[in-house]
C-alpha cells in the first residue's frame, strides 16, 4: 500500500498568521504579473467581478501586442517565433529584438538591419506601455489592501516588494495611504537612480522597499543617469535585455537583483510569493542560489494553479526544503509533496479564520484559496483581526512558518 502524503494547511497558517501580524520578521514580497490579473475591473475602470483582469497575464499581453502591431511587424515576429522556442512570450521576443539590433549592424536577418530592429523595440515597448499602464481602481481592492496591511504594524525590518512588474499600481496604492516607500531613486524635480543608497540600506523601517526589477514605466535614459519621470508614457526601460546596456542603463538591473541576492541571503528572512510563474531563468536562478546558501531563509510561494500544473515551481521546492509551495489543491512543504486535509479546528474562532484561505464548496470539493493575490491580500490584511465573524467577501471572483523551514509536524501521512 503507497502511503499518501497529506498537509494540514490549518497548521501552517496559523503560524503565517502570527508572523504577519507581528511585525519582528524581516519579510519580503517577489508579486509576479499574475497579481494585477486577480483585480477584475469593467469598461469603466470600477471593481468589476465579471469584468476582465486589471492587466492581463504575460499570454495574454504576448497576444494583444503582437495583434496590436503592424503588418510588417508582425510578420518580422512571426519569422523570429521558430527561433525562440515553445510558447515564447513578448519578453522572450523583445529580448531576440534587442539582440539582433545589436548584433547585426547595417546587416540584414528577415529583412530588417541593426537600427530597423531598434525601432521594432521601441514600437514593442509602447505597445507594452499602453496595456499596463492602467490605473487602479478607486475603490478599496487588493493593492490597498496589501498597503493596509503593511502600514498597521509597527516593523522591526521594512518591508521589500520585489517585482518584474512595469505598472504603477502599487506606487498608487502607497500614496493613497499616504505611507512612505523608497525605490532606489532620489531627487525631486527629475529623480535619478542611486546604487549607494539600495546597499547601504539606512533609511528607518516605516519606509518601505519597492523594488522593479525588470525596469517600469516612467523610467528614462539620460548620459549620466537613469531617472523617474513618473510619466506612463516613460517606456524606454521595460524588461531589460541583461546583455545589452551601457554601464548607465545597466546599473539599475545590476544593484536590483544584488539587493534581491543580499536580501535572501540575510538571516532569519522570509520571502512570500504571489503571481510569479517560476519561468523568469534570471529571477528564479537568484533564488535558488539564495536557499542553497542560506538555510535560514524561507520562501513560501502561493500559486493559483493544482500542484501539478505548478512543475517548475515544484521543482525548486523538491530540491530545496526551504521553498514551500502551496497550491490550490496541495503543497510541497519541507520538501515533501501532498494534498491538502484540513484538521480539526484548533479553536472554535479558527473556523471564522478558515474561511480566509479555504473554501468549502457545496458540492463537497474544497480547495486552498491563497494562490490568488486578492484572497492573499484580505489575508494578510485580517492578520491582526482577532474576531473574523463572517466569511470576508473578495474584492474580485474567485478564480509558514518559521524561515528554518517547515516543521514536520504539519505533515501527516495516511
């Protein structure tokens, strides 16, 4: 008989619950593209849970962009498609663009020299620019909530945003709530990028980190810097091709994911996940250098999809005990693969706090709701809640411990 391996995910948020809540934990947040997709807005711009994603996820956006270009560019994209593998997104091609427009030089590859395909880039990246480049809604929504949660609590350690994301959406959810937030540019007529200042790190713990990794709208190329417009026309530094900068333009991406790199190899450091595939090869190789050299370090990565179309996530999380992946019908916890089955409620209020993060559906399915960013938002924004009534109601449709790792105490088998 093959034992099943099944978790309780009662035991692990329990004590998620006090982490959050608690504001001693040095905590980090890496929010992937999936997490604009779980705020669902109308025509008009208002929370709509029949409506569309806010933004849409990077298959989507691929589709829109390309459908969106000319003609004659389109028809370059499709001679390049064959050249990038399976299922390549518009990062992936932007990046074969940029390569190309420094490669070939006055040389022509589909019909097109060095400088053609630096205007091909630039055509891709506005077309990037007016997609994302959305507002959020004015209602109270993820974002805000999210922000809620981050300003409540009195913090040891600042709280750091990671994420790839070239919106604004989360800068507009921390100047609504009027909180402080530093990312890596200082200045007030024209901003300028400055290293010193992401490594030294001296800035008081009420200020917040918000870290883009992959560039922003707003951001702009001058010859002695790179500076922050604040303008969603700004699309010049969407989604960098690593190889392909000056030391300038490149510095931003460089100190970035060094600060990433130092922020998971800190001592006593959690990292929560949302909306991220696990399919950037850069972003995903600093966190697997990071577990492998810092047993201390602990990230849990809340995913939308079953266990099983989560593969390359678990397969970090396999390889590496530290990672902890918790999907909507499993997870991979301590390095152990299982389904989820809720225990016995440890207190009669614990049912009222179930409801946070498990759905019980009439029809006797149940499923682990967390893998969306909006359900994860309420959740951590409820963290300090100590009477939860009634089950929250969502913001939009629905579609833990300690960072030593996970106790084997929260693994049952059956």
């Amino acid at each position: 008989m093959t034992d099943t391996t099944l978790h309780n995910p009662d035991r692990f948020m329990v004590d998620l619950r006090q982490i959050l809540s608690q504001g001693k934990k040095r905590i980090g947040l890496l929010l992937g593209a999936g997490v604009p997709v779980s705020v669902r807005v109308n025509n008009e711009g208002k929370l709509d849970d029949a409506g569309d994603p806010l933004i849409p996820d990077v298959a989507r956006l691929t589709q829109i962009v390309v459908d969106d270009l000319s003609p004659e560019d389109r028809a370059v994209i499709e001679k390049l498609l064959p050249e990038l593998g399976d299922n390549p997104n518009i990062e992936t091609i932007l990046t074969r663009v940029r390569r190309l427009s420094q490669a070939i030089g006055a040389a022509e590859v589909h019909g097109l020299n060095g400088n053609a395909y630096e205007e091909l880039a630039q055509r891709i990246c506005e077309k990037i620019g007016t997609i994302v480049a959305r507002v959020l809604p004015e209602e109270p929504n993820a974002f805000t909530e999210l922000v809620s949660w981050i300003g409540g609590t009195h913090r040891d350690h600042p709280i750091e945003i990671f994420t790839p994301n070239y919106d604004l959406l989360l800068e507009e959810a921390f100047e609504r709530a009027r909180l402080p937030y530093f990312d890596g540019f200082t200045g007030s007529h024209k901003p300028f990028f400055d290293p010193t200042s992401i490594s030294e790190d001296s800035l008081p713990p009420r200020w917040s980190r918000m870290w883009k990794i992959h560039g922003s709208l707003g951001w702009e190329v001058k010859p002695d810097a790179i500076i922050r417009t604040g303008s969603r026309e700004a699309t010049q530094l969407i989604y960098p091709d690593h190889l392909k900068y000056e030391q300038i333009a490149r510095q931003p991406y460089s100190a970035l994911f060094e600060r990433l790199r130092d922020f998971l190899t800190t001592p006593d450091t959690i990292l929560i996940c949302s909306g991220f595939s696990f399919f950037d090869a850069h972003i995903c190789a600093v966190l697997d250098e990071a577990l492998s050299a810092n047993t201390h370090t602990a990230i849990l990565a809340f995913q939308f999809r079953p266990l099983e179309q989560e593969e390359l996530a678990v397969k970090l999380a396999l390889r590496r005990p530290n990672l902890s992946v918790y999907a909507r019908d499993g997870a991979v916890i301590f390095g152990v693969k299982g389904k989820w089955r809720p225990g016995e409620p440890p207190t009669e209020e614990w049912k009222n706090i179930r409801r946070t993060f498990w759905e019980s559906k009439d029809e006797g399915e149940s499923q682990f709701v967390l893998g969306d960013f909006a359900r994860l938002a309420r959740f951590f924004a409820l963290a300090q809640a100590t009477d939860i009534a009634r089950k929250p109601e969502s913001t939009i449709d629905d579609k833990a411990d300690e960072p030593d790792g996970l106790p084997a105490a929260g693994t049952e088998h059956a």
